[in-house]
C-alpha cells in the first residue's frame, strides 16, 4: 500500500527506519525487521508526534514510533480499524466542549469507536481523536437534539493538558449502554463517594477546578492556611488533588532584617 | 473593561465570579441571588453585562433573561448554566442572551468569554 519514513525506538535509541502499510499488516524494515498483524496490535497510545503500538505476547512488545503528523495519522487509522479492541460504528463529536467553552465548529462525524486498553478511539475518515481512559474525569447516558429530535448520546469528558473536553458518542441505545457500562466498570477507581467529601473541601475542589491558587482559596473561603492544609490532605488522601509544588513560607533573619533596613537608609552624607 | 452584574444563588459562585472578573479589570456593580433581585438591581446599578444564572429561586433564570432585555435591550446577557445542549442555548439565544459560561468554570473561559461579549458591546 505504502512504504513510509519513521523513526523507532530500539534499544533506547532512536533509529531511522521504514514501515510498509499494507491492508491488515505493517512490516518495519531493519535494524527491527518486524512483519506486525494488526489484530495482534492490544492497544495504541498517542504522545505529541509518537504513537506507541503494543503487540500481544508474553510479555507484550511495545513499539514507540515516530513520524510526520500525516504518516501517523494513516497508521493510526490502519491500525484502530483493524488492531484487537471493541469497536462499534458510530457517530461522534469531538471535542464538543474544551475548557468550559463550546467548540464553535464542532460536527457530528461519521465514523468507529475502539475501545483499547489504555484508551478510547474516535475514528472518522479525517479524524482520529484519543481519549485515554485514565484521564477519564466523567460519562453518562444523556439526551442530545440532533437535527430536531431528542436522541441518546453517550457524553465522556476528560482532561486534556488541564482543560476538560467533552465529546459525545451517537449510535442505537443499546450500543451505548454496553458502551457506558464498560466505561463505568473501566473508570470506576475515578469514582467518588459524596459523603467522603465534606462541603468545605467539596468548595476548596471547586476553586481549584477554576483556577485559584493556595492564596485566594484562603482569603475567599476564610480560612486559615493550616486549614486549608488540612483539606488539601484529605483531598489528596482520597486522590482528588496532586501535589504540584510546595510553597515556603518564610521570614526574615536578623541578617535578612539587617539587609533590608539598611536598603532604606537615604545614603551618608 | 465592564460593569458586571452577577445573579447566581450561590454565593460561592457569585464570589468566584467576582474574584475572577475583578482580576480580570472588570467592575462587578452587584450581586443578586435571584430573578427578581436581579431585576431590581439591573435597574440601579445600569450594567453592561449580567452574568446570570438558570435555576433559582423565585424567578428562574430564563425569565429574568427577557425581563431584563425589556428593561433595557442594550445590556448583554451571559448565560451561566451546567445544561449546555444545543436546544437550551438555541432557546436562550432567542430569547437574546449574548454569550454562555458552562459551570464549573475555569477562570480563563469566564474572561474569555466577558471580553467576546464586552468586544460584541463596543462594535455595536
């Protein structure tokens, strides 16, 4: 079908190779020389310009691969129509919702879902879009209009860099219930139960959510900067939060007071 | 910059708000925590721009929505609501609302989209 220009992690290095994409098959050519099924391909993952293929065995041998956006963007269509995943033919929109803003031009398209190990797959002709299950904050069965009338969707949002994105899936219900029960069941560590979570924390999680550091969580919540410890501490014990980095709270030594008084001092005559 | 209004019955979120936008250069000129205070205080704090609001108490937020374009239709109307499909914001779009915050919201989408609708405010 086509040979194309790639690089490839081996040995933990990265060397120069090739890839023939055929129909159901990609061969990489020396120094790897690897003939890979694509049903043998277990799950597919995507970092800024690589994509990293598992191929089944015991163990599973993993290919990192690195390429031009639009040689990428053929494997990875390739590979999701015809790697081992669970894969249903839908519609979706995605992303539908970045950040708290509608995406203007968002459209439904025509297309699969596959759903990976380690992520789902929006699939369309000009499109592949990666959802990784485990930066999966939130999905449900909801109603959408679509061309006037009131349809079932299934709504995934997820964190991108640190914004939330939503997408919508469109297919018959009974697909998508199959689809949002393997979601729940795969995304159920995420879950939280409402009574672990107090109101004030719940408060402090949503400041946090909206962008406010340590300092205006403080001051806006009144709150004392031990108390506002002790709620990041059970938030974090409950893995709502990651530590990012930890400020220091200082004050001056005699030499520090020293240093700044004098500063001040108008200069001797 | 702004005069902005904030209707929410929520006070942490008409604080969050507030903070956010004041940060942001704008002047908050009242809070309101329903459709019917909301409407007083349009009358006497004159905004540019009403953050409101969709479910509250005593009025709910898409009836404010009209009654403050009948009290003046220059003043924009910036949705602020967790119900964001297509036929909600169609609906509140004609009823003359100008510009839509999803909660929860993060800071940057809440400027963003003031500063759209303040820019939609100064061309017209």
């Amino acid at each position: 079908m086509a040979v194309v220009p790639v690089k490839i992690e081996k040995d933990g290095k990265w060397v120069v190779s090739k890839i023939d994409l055929q129909q159901e098959s990609m061969t990489i050519a020396e120094p790897v020389g690897k003939a890979i099924p694509f049903k043998s391909i277990v799950d597919l993952e995507e970092r800024k310009s690589l994509l990293i293929v598992t191929v089944k065995g015991e163990p599973p041998t993993v290919y990192k691969i690195a390429s031009v956006e639009k040689v990428l963007q053929a494997m990875k269509r390739l590979i999701i129509m015809a790697c081992s995943a669970y894969r249903l033919m839908a519609y979706f929109m995605s992303p539908a919702v970045r950040g708290g803003v509608m995406v203007t031009n968002a459209t439904w398209e025509k297309g699969a879902i596959a759903v990976l190990k380690t992520s789902i797959w929006f699939v369309s002709q000009n499109k592949q879009v990666s959802v990784p299950l485990k930066e999966v904050t939130g999905m449900e069965l909801t109603k959408r209009e679509v061309q006037g009338k009131q349809v079932d969707v299934v709504k995934i949002d997820h964190m991108e860099n640190t914004d939330v994105v939503t997408s919508y899936i469109l297919c018959p219900i009974s697909t998508l219930q199959i689809l949002i029960n393997f979601l729940k069941d795969t995304t159920k560590d995420l879950e939280v139960n409402p009574e672990e979570l107090d109101p004030l924390s719940a408060q402090v999680g949503m400041l946090i959510y909206s962008g406010m550091d340590s300092h205006a969580i403080e001051n806006m919540l009144n709150i004392s900067h031990k108390d506002l410890d002790e709620i990041y501490n059970k938030l974090l014990k409950i893995g709502l939060i990651d530590v990012v980095f930890v400020r220091k709270e200082v004050q001056l030594t005699p030499k520090g007071v020293r240093f700044i008084t004098d500063s001040v001092k108008p200069p001797s005559p | 910059m702004g005069k902005i209004l904030i209707v929410d019955d929520s006070e942490l979120t008409r604080f969050l708000l507030s903070k956010i936008l004041t940060s942001g250069g704008h002047e908050v000129v009242g809070e309101a925590g329903d459709g019917l205070e909301a409407l007083q205080k349009v009358k006497e704090t004159e905004p540019d721009v009403v953050i409101l609001d969709l479910l509250m108490p005593r009025m709910r937020g898409t009836q404010a929505l009209v009654e403050i374009r009948k009290i003046n239709p220059r003043i924009r109307v910036v949705v602020c609501s967790g119900d964001h499909q297509e036929h909600t914001v169609r609906d509140l779009v004609k009823k003359g609302a100008s510009g839509f915050i999803i909660k929860p919201f993060k800071k940057d989408a809440v400027l963003q989209e003031i500063d759209s609708v303040m820019a939609g405010l100064q061309g017209s």
